[in-house]
C-alpha cells in the first residue's frame, strides 16, 4: 500500500537544517530512505539551503572558533545519522540498520508488559528513540502527550481513535493528541518512536511504571 502519513515540511526543513535533536533525526532519516514524496521535498529544502549559503556575505570568525566547532563533534559520541537512501535489505531502512548495527534480530528487546516490549537506542538527551514491538490485536495504553512523538511503522499496522498507519507511515502526535493505538490483528506492529517529553498515561498502573520503562 502507498504511504499515507507524511512529514511534515517543518520537519523537513529543520532535518535540512540540522536543528533537529538526534533521536527525532533517526526518525526522519528512516523515514525518507522509505517515503520518495519526502525525499523530494528535502531535497528541494536542502537545495533552498545551499542556495542561500552560497549568495550569504562572508562573515569574520574568532580565532578559537575551530577548536569550539571540534569540541562540539567530539562532544557528540556517536557518528552523524547518515545520509537517507532508499536502500532496504530486511525490516530496517539503511539509516535504521546502520544505527542498530544489524536488522531486527541484533535488537535487545525487553518486556514492558502486555506483550508489548521496546528497545531504547542510545541518543544524546535532549530526546529519547525506541523500537516498540506490538503484539498483533495488543494495544498500548491510554495516553497523552507532553510533547512531540514521531512514530515511524517498520511493520504491520495501528490504529487509533482517528486514523490507520501502515507500513512507511509516520505519526506526528502533539500535546493535543490523546489516544489508544490498537495494534492490527495478523502481523505484529514494530515501531520506531521518538519522544521529547514523558507520555501521559491515563491510568494509574501505566503511571507509576513509567519512571522504570523510561517512556
């Protein structure tokens, strides 16, 4: 099936801009290796970009400006998120594979009850990013949100309260998104899902687990 649900261009643009925390980066790089309607449109971003780069007035720098930039690659741990490509062998787009080291067998997945069970991916801390395996017909609890959540669909399919998401499929929830995304029946749902704030759960249990599965 074609992908429905799509980045939105203010994501895009900040990707092309390099804005982005790195956990939401992955997200959206996994996403355009899988989405050509959203490779294009970075690439037109990111051409706008060099564009205005290359007519910009040349500025004076400090004389310590190259050891701060150095400082701060160094300071980052890991490499940068490569490139999206549109190269797939396995469940994992490129950009996924390489960040894991390997497709869906390498992950360290671990319970959270229910039958669901997540892997959290290491990041720097201004976000978080995990794999989230749904059990088919299983559903992740009633919440809300206390920021943005990217949700990218690796495999088989959700629902919530208002639309269906399918394999290519990213959901954008906001703090005005509350729902219940139920897992479709037949295939098991794995997810990548990247989160700057807490979720809110509408249930006590979920709520006092939340500060152990760092959700």
């Amino acid at each position: 099936m074609p992908i429905r649900h799509h980045l939105s261009d203010q994501l895009l643009m900040a990707y092309a801009a390099g804005t982005l925390p790195e956990a939401f980066s992955l997200v959206v790089a996994t996403h355009v290796s899988l989405c050509d309607e959203c490779r294009a449109r970075l690439g037109a971003f990111e051409a706008v970009g060099g564009a205005v780069l290359e007519e910009a007035p040349e500025a004076a720098v400090s004389s310590g400006s190259l050891a701060v930039t150095m400082q701060m690659i160094r300071n980052r741990g890991k490499d940068p998120i490569p490139a999206p490509r549109p190269v797939r062998q396995g469940l994992f787009p490129a950009p996924l594979r390489d960040y894991v080291g390997g497709d869906v067998e390498a992950v360290n997945w671990r319970s959270i009850g229910g039958g669901v069970r997540q892997a959290i991916l290491p990041t720097a801390r201004d976000a978080s990013v995990r794999l989230l395996f749904i059990p088919a017909g299983h559903a992740v609890p009633d919440h809300g949100h206390s920021g943005m959540e990217l949700t990218q669909v690796l495999q088989g399919a959700f629902r919530d309260e208002d639309e269906r998401f399918g394999p290519g499929d990213i959901e954008i929830a906001t703090e005005e998104t509350n729902h219940t995304p139920v897992a479709e029946a037949g295939l098991d749902c794995i997810c990548l899902a990247a989160t700057d704030a807490p979720l809110r759960f509408n249930a006590l249990i979920p709520r006092m687990a939340q500060p152990f599965l760092r959700i």
